[in-house]
C-alpha cells in the first residue's frame, strides 16, 4: 500500500516539475512521497533538481548525495552533483545544525521507532558531530534495516571509518572487511577487492587514510601498476611531489600504455619546475590518450615555453582547439553529428597531417585483438634490429588485453578504434597492416604503404557470393583496392580476394603468395599456456573452434548448445579447450562462459594451436592454419545443408577428402577411433593446393615484400593488363531506354578485350524489386564495384554542398576548388589507385556520379552520355539538369546516342555552358537481336490471349514508360476518336511512372476501359509486341529509341512521331517505318494510315548497324584493335 501511496505523489510532483515548472511546489510533493519509500533513489534525485532550480545549492547537493547512495552508479547524477557543487564553492561553507538533526531525528524514532532512513540520518548527524560510539550503534541499526548490499556496503565503510577515529584499528578493520565484501561485483570503478579500502578512502577524498591503505595493501598484495598509480595518486593530492613521482614512474614500468598516469607524472614534474621531465610526459601522454583533451596540449605549451621552445609551445597551443569546432567562414552551423564530425576530422587529418615515416599501426579483428598476421608480423619486427626505432601503433580498446611483457613496451602506443588519436594515426602512419579492414571513411595516402593480410583461406563464401545481404563485401572489396600489398598463403585464397571481390583487373597493388605469417606461431613453443590452462604431461589437447552464423556485425551465439558440448567433450581424457570467432567475443564475455574458456584477448589462436592435439571446427579457416602440424582435425558441422544454403560454401568437404560429424556422438566417437587420432601424413594431398609454403618462415618473406619489395616473382599475382579497364555508371537499374541500352553494349563488349566494371549505389538497387531484378540478370557480365557508405566532408566543403545555389554552379574559382578537392577525395576513398582506361557517366542524369566523374583525377578518358535532348529534359523534367550541364566542360566527351540529339544538344548547350564544340559526339546504340527473338517466342498465358488478343481485333502497342516526355495523353485522346471509327481495336500500354493516375482517369473519361489497358511494368514485353499488330511511340522527344529497333526485329508496322532522331532508326523517307507529326492530330491522322493502308516497310540490317556501332564506341572509347 506505502508503495502505491508513493508513485500517487511521485507523479503528481512529476507533473508539477515538468509541467507546470513550480519547483517549490514540486518539492513539497516529492517530499511527501519520500515518507512512504525513502530509498527510492530517482526520488531523491528530483528533490535535489527541485533545490537546484531554486538555487538552494546546499540542500541540492546533499540530495544529490543521498541519491548516489541509493544508486551510486548513475553518471548522470554524479555530473549533476557536481555542477551542483561548483555553486557552493567557498572557503568557509554554511554548516548544518548537526546537533539540532540530532534532537528531530532522536524524537521521532523515539515517538514512532526507527526506520532505515532514520537511523541512517542519525549516525550520519552523529558522525558530524564527532559522537563516533553512538554513530556505530545507529548505523549498526541501520545496517539490520537495509535490503540493499550496495548501501550496506556504505554503511559498513562509514562504521569502520568511525572506528578508525576512535583508534579502535581492529574493529575498523572489520568493518572495512564487511564493506569490501558486500561492494557489489559489477561497481568496476571501486575494485575494493583488488585494491582495498583504500578505494573507500580516495572516494571520499579521504586522502591520507587512502594513502596508508594502499601502502598496506602493497605489503600483502604484491606490486601491479593500478596500486602504484593509486598510492601515486594520493601522494599527488598531498602535495608530496617527490613520492608520486616515484610511484608514478612505478606504475609505467609495470605499464608504459597509461596515458592518464603519463599526463599525472607531468603535473608532478610541473609542480617541481621540472619543465623537460614535464615535456616529454605530457608528450607521452599525448600520444597514447586516445580522446581528444585540449588542457594536455595546453599543459605541454606551458612547459614548452619555460624551457624556451617557443615555436613548439605555439603549436601545442594550437592544437587545443578541437578540429570540428574551428571557424570555416560563411554563415558555418555547428554540426553535431557524430558519424560527420568524425569523418571530418579524419579527412582534415588527412590533408593537413603529414607521414611519419618510421611509424606502423597495426590492426586485427576491427580493433578487438591483438592476433592473427598483424600480431605476428609485429612480434617478428620487435625482434628485428633494423625496426629498432619504429614505433608500432596498435588499434586496442585496452593494454588488459595484450600480454604483460608486451605493456612495458615505449615504442608501442595503443589506440581505441574509432577515436580521435586512431583518425590521426590512420591519416599519419607511413605504414598500415590490417587483418580485415579499415573504416568506410578510411583513404590511403600518397606515400602510405597498406598490407592487407585477411585472415584465412575460406570455407564460407566471400566478396560476390556472400548470400546474407546485398553487397555486403562493399567495404571489403574497397580496402583491397586502398591497399598496395596483399599476401595470401595460396592462390586458392588469392583468387578469392581479387576476382570473387571483382578487383582482379584493375588492383594496381602487389599481391603475393607468401604464406601466413601467422601460421609461423604453430611451430613455437608457448609453455605459459600449458600452466595457464592446467595441461598436465602428455595429456591430449582438444580446441574446439568454430566460425560464426548469422550475419556479419549480428552473429548468432548459442551458449547453452555450446556449454553442453563442452561438458559433454570435458568428461573424456582430454584437456577441453573452447575459442570463438571474433564475431562472437563480446557475447562470449557478456555470458561469461565457463567451460574450457580460452578467449581471453591476450590469448592469440596460432599460439594456442601450438598446444593443440585435436582441432575440432566446422566451416572455420582455422582448419588450414592446423594442417601443417599434422595433426587430426575433425570437422562437426551440425547445420551443414542449412549452413551451405543460407551462406554458401566453396567446395564440399568430402571434395578435399573430409567426412563431417553430425552430431555429438558422431563427434565422441570419433574421438575415441584411434586409427584417426595416429594417422600420419593425412594432409600431404591437400599441401600444394592450400598449404605449400608454411614453412615456418613466411613473416620473413611478408616483411622482406612489405618494407623492402623483395619477393619471388613466380608467387606474384599478374593481372590482365593487355585488357581495356573502363569503369560505368549506369543508373539505378531502372526498366527503362538507357538500361536496355547499356545491357545491349555489355552484350557487344567482348570480356576477353575488355574490362567491364560498373559503379552502383546499393542503397538504390537493393529495396526496389524490379531493380534489383534487373541487375540480377546483368550482374555475371560485369565486376561490380558498390559504393561504400557516403563521401567524407570537412565542415566547409558540407556547407557548400548543402546549398543548392552551389550545387548548381560555383560562384567563384575559390568554390570550384573547395567542390574539386572534395570530389577528388572522393574518388580516390573509392577506388584508390585501381588502373581504369576510361570512366563513362552512362547514365548521364545522377548528379553524385556526374559530379565524382567530372572531377575525377587520373589517366583516363572522361565520357558522359547525353541519352536525349537534355535541355527539353532540363525544361520538361529535371531542373536540377543545369547543374549537370556546367559540368560537361570537364568530360573529355558528351556522347549523344543520334546524329541529331548530338546536333540538339550542341546547339542547346555548346555556347550557353562554354563547352568546347568538338566534345560533342555520336555514338548510337547497340541492338541485342537474339535477345528479343528468344523473349519475343516466350508463350503467353492463355487468359492475356484470351482478353487482349481477340480474334479479327488489330492490337495497338506502345512501351514506354508514363511520363510527360513520352506523351501518352496525346496517344490516348487520339486513340479514342480512332476507335469511334474502327471499333474493333485495342491499346495495350506497357509501362509505370508518374502519370499512372492521369492516364487512367483520361480512359474513364472517355469511356475506353474496355479498349485501353494499362498493363504496367512487365520485365519481358517482348511476347506482347510479337503478338500485337501495330507498334506506336507517341513521345514529345527520345535520344535514340531502342524499342523502335525491337519493333523491327519482330518485323512490326511501326507509328511514331517526329521527334528529332526517329528518323535515324526510321529512314528520311518513312523506310522502316511511318513517321508523324508530335501530338494528338498528327497521331489520330498516322493510326488511320497505318490501319487502312497495307505499307511496305524495308527490312533494316542489323548486323551492319551492330558492327558499325562496335566500330564507333571502340574508337571512343580507345579500345586497341586485335593486332595492336
């Protein structure tokens, strides 16, 4: 009932507060509800915001405090507390009336007995006033009345600390015993059991009490960098500068990575006038603090300047300032979004940092370990006298998760992913090892050097034939393109990387066969593991080490099928081992698995597998890592026929001589067949295709290709550069003219000549249906590059781009220079150095792909097809076509697809946007013929025949889509003064667009339902067309339509008005087909014609159009011809 009575006023006074902003009000409705759950913590919080809006400080804060009790963790409430605090500064504060707390407090319980909050408030009072005995009584009582251990723990701490002050040590120590063992678990920021009640002390800046507390806990506990830094850190606090240096640097020979404590030392320093000492600690602490702290810059600039390096402390002083917020002109907004203003950083990084040269940054797992090729090659290079005074860069949430010896290391600095130092070493490394890849916003630099290493030969489908969503590989593929090294330990692998991610012909990097480096691990020895994991002698080791399911970034984990595996395998005479995929490390950490757990982040897989006797896996590379030792591997795939449906697979394994367990008998049983487990020499078949060069010695030959270009050229991956590389953007797969079109070039190109790299925009294929139907049907003939994610943008080039004044056409040369660079960026973050004979804007509508084309830096020809009269386009449709049209000047070639689009468009545009005349040029389409015969032949089924095709019926056609330009309206009305006169006819007009609506409202109107039918979009309309009798295009303009070539193959009487080009497919003379006036009349007069009178059309010759057209585009598009 007290609990219903509670949130009765705890709402009401929320209403009040939030509603109707009468704080003084509000309070006294929390106070009432206080009375009935007086350790309901939000509840105290609301009264401290009540005081807080009331400038009453003093009372805030300690509502604040009593909230924090209640739920000390709440970060919220402890910034609260402390901007609450910065009001109530004051060398001498306003003191409490203890001793009247003391009488109130005393009265009621002796009127009404005591509750919880009672007695805690009295011992609180009591404590005050120095009454130490009779404070442990209260909080003894209050201790019996408390449900919470988190607040137990509190009072036992405030009970040992009473006793402290009355010297009674033994009993203090008790207490403190109590405190500490009911701190809850999950508090990581007191970690009482790790360092003791000195934790307690320091919390209440008790700091003397802190600092002998942490030097008894030394005596017992032994020296580790957290006690040190702890006992340094109270010696700070009391002003003995000589002590908490000594602990300090204490503290950094147990842990060089501690930024925080670099920064501590140098205070230290400071405080001594230490001024160099101080220098170089804040210039370690710089470097390794992975946020962005402008007082450290601000601290080193003061010491810089006492020890009179005045140009060096400008610069420190200059950095303090944060990139995002610096001036950019021109009405500039604060752009507070994260995902931006982390690009932007980077990308000023990038065009202001320069390279350090003897730098590395090393990355593994996206952050997560320090593992696999990367860590292998670095432990090589630790060795390496020639990489003495290199520093190495490791991208790491945490020095926990590397191992002890590695921490002491001054040439390794750690970096959190994703953070302001990890955006400026990736812009400034001069070298890059990565095991998967970089983020979307990541580019490389001139002068950077990036050896992409992956991570296994797969199993599992990669690149273009991952099944779990539409081109997911896009960022994958994109780093191997900003790479100049991959290494592979086989071709199989290698073939993978480059062609199954569609990069093989243009990859301008080296790509070497080299074997894995971390496969060199396999043949060390690593006996801390044996203690580590209790391995006794001669006892048999089984990891079992499975891949991932579910999709890349939301992988699913079974812990409860996992843990009773486990247990199951933990009965037999092995030491049972589990490792996860990356994938699956945090929820392997989140559930805290129990049971042969060997995925702590310092444990490195090929270390392990040097232990390993027994590898059990499923669909895991980790397989070909185990073969070189010979040793037996059993394969325990479970979910095989689903796995291999929903991921896919690259080879059976009973291809490569492997059956797979089932289940977990299957599995026991295998374990116990001695035959399997003594077999020798079980993968010598399997040596030259997966494995032929792990020898032990493969980091050698990776740093011996990376650093100094030394390799075995037979092992060196050699692309196809005789072919011509052109790289198209086509649009976004719509139905439509220039999509037919584009699918008839790609039909003409031959692949062995040509390399036929398309750009797409996945976002705009993959949600549409038809879309992506069509580029399903097109996707086999081409190397599909998708676009990663959007362009990184300073803040200045983002304000341009979101005026569209600027998008349409630059004010000044300054803006052309700010929208080039950009562009020019962009081009690069997307292809890096691939090798691209010409870059064709095919679509010639996108502004994206117009403007990234245009401004496009590199050895290659720039093309843009103009597909129809742009300027009727830009007055009829697309306005924003003007901006497109300033851009033309930077192709080297505007193709128009007829003689006289080509004259329209040249007319139209040449003078008006200064485009030089002679870039205007003609290049007419290709017809695909066998194509439309083989659809054209599709039977139809027998209720479209049956309602469209009536016997002694003459069906009219049109194919476009319902748009302005194709003039369907004009079609329709003529259509139905035609009807009233031959009744027997039908208007079938296939397509869909904008004008769907308006269409079937002019059919109602003028009562034609029955004999114009709006079909829609049919993927294959060729059946239609075969079966109709006339073909009609009714539209206002065209740059070349293809549907009029269709209508010939199928040998169609074919109606079409006079646009500009009808007559280049049509003949001057109405020879392949009638040609009318554009608009109603001219249509209404050419459908009587072309129905009363029995026209003879010529037959057009197709094989000569079509070799005429490869002949044109191979010369536009400098394709060599057979013997050149």
């Amino acid at each position: 009932m007290k609990t219903l009575i509670f949130y009765i006023f705890y709402a009401y006074a929320m209403k009040i507060y939030h509603k109707d902003k009468d704080y003084e009000k509000a309070k006294k409705y929390y106070k009432i509800a206080e009375k009935f759950l007086p350790t309901h913590a939000k509840n105290h919080f609301k009264i401290g915001m009540c005081y807080y809006k009331l400038k009453d400080y003093y009372n805030a804060n300690e509502s604040f405090e009593k909230a924090l009790k209640f739920n000390p963790n709440n970060e919220q409430w402890k910034n609260q507390l402390e901007s609450s605090k910065s009001f109530t500064i004051s060398i001498f504060l306003p003191q409490k009336l203890w001793w009247k707390e003391i009488i109130d407090i005393q009265a009621l319980i002796d009127k009404k007995g005591g509750d919880f909050t009672s007695y805690f408030e009295l011992a609180t009072a009591l404590k005050m006033m120095n009454r130490y005995e009779k404070a442990i009584k209260a909080y003894e009582e209050a201790i019996k009345l408390c449900k919470e251990n988190e607040i137990i723990s509190e009072l036992y701490y405030d009970k040992g600390y009473c006793y402290e002050k009355l010297n009674a040590k033994a009993q203090a120590q008790l207490a403190y015993e109590k405190a500490i063992y009911f701190e809850p678990q999950e508090d990581k920021k007191k970690q009482a059991l790790k360092y003791g009640i000195g934790v307690f002390h320091e919390e209440k800046e008790r700091w003397k009490l802190a600092n002998e507390a942490y030097l008894d806990k030394m005596k017992t506990s032994g020296e580790n960098e957290g006690l040190f830094y702890r006992i340094a850190k109270t010696f700070d606090k009391l002003y003995e500068w000589q002590n908490a240096e000594i602990y300090y640097k204490k503290s950094l020979d147990f842990n060089y990575q501690l930024a925080q404590t670099h920064f501590d030392l140098g205070l230290v320093y400071e405080r001594q006038k230490k001024y160099q000492e101080a220098v170089y600690s804040y210039e370690e602490a710089i470097k390794r603090n992975s946020d962005f702290k402008g007082l450290w810059y601000y601290r080193l600039g003061l010491c810089l300047n006492q020890i009179g390096q005045t140009q060096k402390a400008i610069e420190s002083f200059l950095n303090m300032q944060r990139v995002e917020s610096k001036p950019w002109g021109g009405g500039m907004m604060i752009i507070k979004n994260r995902s931006f203003n982390q690009k932007a950083l980077y990308t000023y990084f990038y065009e202001n940092l320069k390279l350090q040269d003897k730098t590395i940054l090393y990355e593994s797992f996206h952050g997560r370990l320090m593992s696999c090729n990367p860590y292998a090659i670095f432990k090589f290079l630790l060795e390496d006298e020639r990489f003495k005074d290199f520093t190495h860069i490791w991208v790491l949430e945490s020095s926990d998760y590397i191992k002890k010896e590695l921490r002491k290391l001054k040439n390794l600095i750690l970096v959190r992913k994703g953070s302001h130092l990890y955006l400026r070493y990736l812009a400034s490394a001069k070298y890059l090892i990565n095991n998967t890849t970089f983020p979307d916003y990541f580019i490389r630099k001139e002068g950077q050097l990036y050896l992409n290493t992956w991570h296994g030969t797969p199993i599992k489908c990669l690149g273009k034939y991952i099944k779990t969503s539409f081109m997911e590989h896009k960022n994958t593929q994109r780093n191997f393109l900003q790479s100049t090294h991959i290494i592979n330990p086989n071709e199989f692998t290698q073939n993978v990387l480059l062609k199954d991610y569609d990069i093989a012909d243009i990859y301008s990097g080296k790509s070497l066969i080299s074997g894995y480096a971390r496969n060199d691990l396999n043949f060390q020895k690593f006996d801390f593991l044996k203690t580590r994991f209790d391995i006794k002698e001669n006892q048999k080791v089984v990891l079992y080490a499975p891949t991932y399911r579910g999709d890349f970034g939301n992988p699913d984990f079974d812990i409860k099928f996992i843990t009773k595996l486990l247990k199951e395998l933990s009965v037999m005479p092995f030491k049972v081992l589990f490792k996860g995929h990356h994938e699956t490390l945090k929820m392997i950490e989140e559930y805290g698995l129990k049971v042969g757990d060997a995925n702590d982040r310092d444990i490195d897989t090929n270390e392990l597998l040097s232990v390993v006797d027994i590898l059990i896996t499923d669909y895991s590379s980790i397989a070909f890592d185990f073969m070189p030792l010979d040793k037996p591997i059993i394969y325990y795939c479970y979910d095989y026929e689903k796995y291999k449906k929903e991921r896919g697979i690259y080879f059976d394994l009973k291809d490569i001589g492997f059956n797979y367990c089932k289940n977990t008998e299957e599995l026991k049983t295998l374990l116990q067949d001695e035959e399997f487990l003594n077999q020798k020499n079980r993968y010598n078949h399997l040596k030259e295709r997966f494995f032929p060069l792990e020898d032990g010695h493969s980091t050698k030959r990776i740093v011996d290709f990376f650093f100094f270009d030394i390799y075995d050229e037979k092992n060196l991956f050699k692309n196809e550069a005789q072919k011509t590389k052109l790289l198209f953007f086509a649009g976004p797969f719509l139905r439509n003219g220039i999509l037919s079109a584009f699918k008839n070039l790609v039909h003409h190109l031959d692949p062995k000549k040509i390399s036929i790299n398309i750009a797409i925009d996945p976002g705009n294929i993959s949600g549409f249906e038809e879309r992506l139907e069509a580029f399903n049907d097109l996707k086999d003939k081409l190397f599909v590059l998708p676009k990663a994610e959007i362009f990184n943008l300073e803040p200045e080039e983002q304000w341009l781009m979101r005026e569209d004044v600027f998008g349409m056409e630059r004010n000044n040369e300054e803006q052309e220079k700010i929208f080039a660079k950009a562009y020019q960026r962009e081009f690069r973050r997307l292809y890096g150095d691939a090798k691209f004979n010409a870059i064709i804007q095919y679509d010639g509508y996108q502004r994206y792909w117009t403007t990234l084309f245009a401004y496009a830096k590199g050895d290659f020809k720039k093309i843009i097809y103009a597909h129809n009269d742009m300027q009727g386009e830009f007055y009829k449709r697309f306005p924003y076509l003007r901006g497109i049209f300033y851009l033309y000047k930077r192709f080297d070639v505007i193709l128009s697809v007829s003689e006289q689009t080509n004259e329209d468009n040249l007319k139209n545009l040449a003078q008006t946007y200064d485009i030089p005349k002679e870039k205007f040029q003609t290049a007419v389409n290709f017809v695909n013929v066998d194509e439309v015969l083989e659809k054209a032949h599709k039977p139809l089924p027998k209720e479209i025949l049956d309602k469209y095709f009536k016997k002694d019926y003459k069906v009219f056609i049109n194919l476009a889509r319902l748009s302005v330009e194709k003039d369907q309206t004009s079609l329709i009305k003529a259509f139905a003064k035609f009807h009233a006169k031959f009744p027997k006819t039908i208007l079938l007009i296939l397509g869909d667009g904008p004008l769907k609506s308006n269409l079937q409202e002019l059919i109602k109107k003028f009562s034609l339902n029955k004999s114009v039918f709006l079909l829609g979009f049919i993927s294959n309309p060729f059946p239609y067309l075969l079966k109709s009798d006339f073909f009609v295009l009714s539209s206002q303009h065209e740059g070349q339509a293809l549907v009029l070539a269709e209508s010939m193959i199928l040998k169609k009487p074919i109606l079409c008005t006079s646009f500009a080009c009808a007559k280049d497919f049509l003949g001057r003379h109405d020879e392949f087909g009638l040609v009318v006036p554009i608009g109603e009349e001219g249509l209404y007069e050419g459908l009587c014609k072309i129905f009363q009178n029995s026209l003879q059309f010529k037959e057009f010759d197709f094989k000569t159009y079509n070799e005429n057209c490869l002949k044109r585009i191979s010369e536009i598009y400098e394709i060599p011809k057979e013997n050149e």
